[in-house]
C-alpha cells in the first residue's frame, strides 16, 4: 500500500527554505512577512485565565465546559448576529488548521465523493480531500460546480490570500444554492473580526442564513484576533446534526481541547479591548507596507480583510521572491494558494513594528 503521504502535494513552505536563508544573510537581520504567525503578546486576560486554570489533573471533554459552550454562544450573537443558538450549535477543536485538515475523513467523505474550495485557496483545503481519498475540486464560483458527488463545499471570506470579502448577496444565492442540491458548507471565517475596507458578514447572520443554519456550518479561530496561535484554540457554529456527528466522531479521536485552553477561551471571547487594541496595532502596519508596496511599484489587489497584501509586479512570484528576499524581506509565492496566483505574493502584516518599519525603509530606499 503507497504511503498517505503520497496522496499530498510537496510542504509548500519547505520550498521557500533557500529565500530565507537569503534573507536572513541580510546585515540588519530577516523581515520575515511570510507565514503570518502572530508576534504581539497574548492578552494579559487569557494569561491570567490560562493560569488559573493550570490545576487541570483530568480529562477535559471534547464537548468543552459549559462555560466554553455559553461562552461560544454569546461571541456569535454578539459578533456574528446568530440567533437562536444552543450548546448544541457549537463545538471546540483543536485548532482550525487541524480541523479542516481531518475534517472530511470524520465527515465520512472518501473516495468518489468530492470536496469543493476556492481556486485561491488555503492549501489545507485540498490536502484535507486528498487525506480522506476523495476528489478536489476548485472553483471561481461556487455555483458553477456540478453538484453531483459533491459532498462538502468549503467558503473563505476573508479570504487567505487575497483578503477578498463575499458580499451578503453572494453568499446567501450560495447558501440558498447549497441547500438546494443537499451540500454542506463550511465556511472559513478565521479572519472576520479583521476587515478594514468593508465588514465581513458570517454565513450564520439571519440575512445570509434565513434564520436557519441547515447545511451550514462556521469555523472560527482566536489565532489572529487575539494572539494565540500558539493555544490551538478554535471552535464551529452551526448546523447541531452535523456537529452532532462530529462529536461523536471526535470522542473516539481524544480530539480535546486541553483544560487551561479553554478557560483562555472563554476569556478571550469575553473581552473585547484586546480585540480592538490588536486591530490599532495592524491597522497600522497595514498602512505603512501597503504605502510603501505602492511607491515601489507593486498593485495590490482585494485585501480589504484579512492580515495579508495580495500584491503583484506583474512577474513570476517567484523572481518577486527572490528580488525581495535580496533586500532581506520575505514574502510567500502566490502560487502556495493555487496555480492562479503565479505572478502574485502575499505578505503579511504579523512582523513587529520595529520589523515592518524596517520592511518599509528597505522597499522605498
């Protein structure tokens, strides 16, 4: 039998090792602007929750406290304009990545089944099809896709990598059109509480949804809003059958969320300041790289959301990669995302603001 391994494409960061080492040869040091993981500290709040709840000797439950589970509820009415929410509706994971990776294989998706996503995309969309053996399929517009066999149909707004928002109309015609043909969406909505040209609306607002969340379900993470990458810390709303199955899938799977881990979360889901103390900080940055992309001769394109600039020289991304990582900046290949972002990069705004002046200074000397 082939390993699994062989059903997946190569580790795209792997791939930009040599560029940063480029980079990082630099005498003032890297900038790095690829991956995108936080750097600011996690919110003194989530510390102190964190702590407190370090006594935790026993098996936490993959449902979560009720705590967590009132906690969930209340950030999605409050954020989202969900309603009519139970404990039901919701459920903790282990980090999004994590979940969309495995999440077809606990769906009971595999081989003859197919798993539809963005022609942009997050690569872990596709290797979450390839893992479970079923086909991937991508799209300009998910309503186009024939809908036979098509078992699961993935959303992103905000957009990774573009930063581009999904206008209510259009989700709603995509939810309307899902239900229609029996599809379950799940819908990436990691980096809604950071819109800065237009508001990201959830699939799970009353005028996306209809009041209903049949078929549909949200997948939300504290990674970017509130600087835990590091805690693994994620959840999803929506349709209670399919979370249902879930858990009961993910009981055999000891997929829990550890103890100290979720009181952070309930913590950091009750406190917005930090929220919005963090948006100041890369609203700022944002500006500054953007300006200074611009006056070097880059066109940046969407990004109205998300922690990312999708911009492009109009060259191969990689020869943008390599002229960039001389000046000892690194960025990633557009072409991580999908063939059709050959000739643009993604740079993240997640540097410190010591590093992103640093980033600007080298761009417009």
């Amino acid at each position: 039998m082939p390993p699994l391994s062989s059903r997946l494409p190569v580790f795209p960061w792997d791939r930009l090792e040599p560029y940063k080492k480029t980079a990082a040869a630099h005498p003032d040091g890297i900038v790095d602007l690829s991956v995108g993981t936080p750097v600011d500290p996690v919110p003194g709040v989530v510390r102190k929750a964190l702590a407190a709840a370090g006594d935790s000797p026993g098996y936490p439950t993959v449902w979560g406290t009720p705590e967590l589970r009132d906690a969930i509820v209340g950030w999605s009415e409050r954020r989202l304009g969900a309603r009519g929410l139970a404990h039901t509706h919701v459920l903790p994971v282990v980090g999004s990545k994590e979940l969309v990776a495995w999440l077809p294989i606990q769906l009971g998706i595999g081989a003859g089944d197919r798993v539809a996503f963005p022609r942009l995309a997050y690569p872990t969309y596709e290797v979450g099809a390839r893992l479970a053996g079923a086909e991937p399929v991508v799209y300009d517009s998910p309503r186009e896709v024939d809908p036979e066999g098509l078992r699961l149909l993935w959303l992103n707004s905000p957009s990774n990598p573009t930063g581009r928002v999904l206008p209510k109309e259009e989700l709603r015609a995509t939810v309307a059109w899902a239900r229609e043909h029996g599809v379950l969406v799940f819908s990436d909505e990691c980096y809604l509480e950071l819109g800065w040209e237009t508001e990201p609306v959830s699939v799970l607002h009353p005028d996306v949804c209809g009041g209903s969340h049949e078929g549909i379900v949200a997948v939300h993470s504290l990674s970017k809003r509130s600087n835990l990458a590091g805690y693994r810390a994620a959840f999803l709303v929506g349709d209670e059958g399919v979370l249902e199955e879930l858990l009961r899938v993910r009981k055999h799977g000891g997929m829990m969320v550890p103890a100290p881990v979720q009181a952070a979360t309930v913590a950091a889901l009750g406190d917005d300041a930090h929220v919005a103390e963090q948006r100041e900080r890369y609203a700022a940055r944002r500006s500054a790289l953007r300006t200074a992309l611009e006056a070097s001769g880059f066109r940046i394109e969407h990004s109205e959301a998300s922690l990312y600039l999708w911009a492009t020289r109009d060259e191969p991304c990689w020869e943008t990669v390599e002229e960039l990582a001389r000046r000892g900046v690194l960025v990633a290949p557009g072409d991580f995302y999908g063939p059709a972002g050959e000739r643009f990069v993604r740079v993240a705004f997640t540097a410190t603001d010591e590093r992103v002046g640093e980033a600007v200074r080298r761009l417009t000397a």
